[in-house]
C-alpha cells in the first residue's frame, strides 16, 4: 500500500525517478484536513524561490498526464522488463538479486520489483567498483552502488535493450574482473557510539581548525563527515572523535568508500574545534 493510503498526512513524490519528469522535480500530495494547502503554500513561500523552472513545472504536467492515459500500460511494460531483467540476473555465477524470498528479514516490509538490488560480494568486488564499470566500459548507469551491493532501477522509460546492456555489462565483469575465490570481507557499516560535547549550532559557529585525521583523536568535530549514499552523517558537529571513530574513518577510506566531508589535497583532513 502507499503511504497515502496508509493515513500520512503529506507525502513527497519523486516523479523523476519513475515517473518521467525531469531530475529534481517532485510531487506534493496532501491527505485529510490536518494540512491546508493554504498554510502550505503560505510556508513554502518562505522557503522557495521566486523564480522557479518552468521545465520542471513543464515536465510534472507533462509526466503526469502521460501517467493519467498510458501509465497501467507502461507500469506493466517496466514490471516485465524487471522480472525478465531479474531472472536474466539471476543466472549469472556469484551474483545475488534481492527479490520477495528475502522479505523475511528484520526490516523489510514490501517488494519493489523495478529496484533490482544486486550483491556483487562473491565476486571480490566492490559495488563501487563495479559501477564504475560498468559506466565507463558499458555505458550503463546503476542508481546507485554500496559496498556490497549495486542497485538499478527500471523506469517507464527502460527498454529491453537497456536491461540487456545490464545483463551483457555484468556477464562480461564476470569473466573479465571478478575474483570468484575472494570475497569481500565483511565490513562494519555502522559507526561506533562517540559522546557530544557541544551542541550543532555551538560547534558550527565555534572557531576551528584543519587537522589530518590522525590528528583527530580526542578533539571536536566543526563539521559533518558522511557517508554517501544513503547519505546519513557519521559524525555531526559537536561529536567528540574517539579513537575507535578515528580508526572506522580510516577503514573506510582505505576499502575507497566514497565518505563527504574531507577535504586537502589527498581528501585526509578535517575542521576541529579550536582548543
């Protein structure tokens, strides 16, 4: 069910990632009385522009008048693109595709069909790596890559020609990159628990400094370090870096997990608060 039905008050929808709009446009929806579109528009002014895009308004009207008349038709046409594209996947050695079986874990709830998420573990590579093979040698651009895993996305626009770019891309990485002895290792996602010393608002305005990481130890952060995606910040303003939080840092620059928020000429330094 959608969140809509569901009973949310206002739920944002992403018409560019399925829908056909243009990148960065969305969708507002508004359910029951609780939210008024007058105090909403009244709010938003605050906060938006005054010259908006009209090629994403353009776009929204237009994607949304082609999901009025031909969206079953095209949902359906997407649906069997993904469920061919899965089991095309699913043939190829070492690789796992996430389907309905594994809504039996902690967390999952619902099965999104067109989200092909794909662990490229068994392969000894990285879904960074092989993202970034498949886009400069195959020309197919996933949504997005973890360490594990990467995650395509099949949209009304896909075609069976674009899934089996996918399928050729991932066969021949297979033959031609992949390490079948040597899995990845298992490595922790989750930062370690570390104390807040300052508040955000406190530390962002407080003066700082650029210290390399190693240097790091026991002082306060100025700034946010995150990893992206999902894009959720390891370390806030504020928070103290201990030891163990200095040592994960570097465990996942030194496995190239893509972490935000370094900067200097070798991406290895850091604000701090000024002691």
């Amino acid at each position: 069910p959608d969140a809509l039905s569901g009973g949310a008050d206002a739920v944002v929808q992403s018409m560019h990632k399925l829908g056909g709009s243009l990148t960065q446009s969305s969708l507002l929806h508004l359910n029951g009385r609780r939210l008024t579109s007058s105090r909403l528009s009244d709010s938003l002014r605050l906060l938006q522009t005054s010259s908006p895009s009209y090629l994403l308004l353009a776009s929204l009207d237009v994607a949304r008048r082609q999901m009025a008349l031909h969206g079953r038709k095209l949902l359906s046409q997407a649906l069997e693109v993904a469920f061919q594209t899965r089991d095309e996947l699913s043939k190829i050695p070492g690789l796992k595709i996430f389907g309905a079986e594994n809504l039996d874990y902690q967390g999952t709830c619902f099965f999104d069909p067109t989200r092909i998420v794909i662990s490229v573990k068994q392969w000894g590579l990285t879904g960074y790596q092989a993202a970034k093979i498949l886009s400069s040698a195959y020309r197919v651009q996933v949504e997005m890559a973890d360490y594990y895993n990467l995650v395509a996305v099949v949209s009304l626009g896909s075609t069976r020609e674009d899934a089996q770019a996918l399928v050729k891309g991932l066969s021949q990485i297979r033959q031609k990159e992949a390490k079948i002895n040597q899995p990845l290792p298992d490595v922790s996602l989750f930062p370690p628990p570390v104390p807040v010393r300052l508040t955000p608002r406190k530390a962002w305005f407080a003066p700082n400094r650029l210290v390399s990481l190693k240097e790091s130890t026991g002082l306060v952060s100025a700034q946010e370090i995150t990893l992206s995606p999902p894009g959720v910040p390891l370390l806030f303003p504020g928070e103290e870096i201990t030891i163990e939080m200095r040592d994960y840092l570097g465990q996942l620059k030194k496995i190239n997990i893509p972490v935000k928020g370094f900067t200097g000429p070798h991406k290895d330094r850091l604000r701090v608060i000024k002691s």
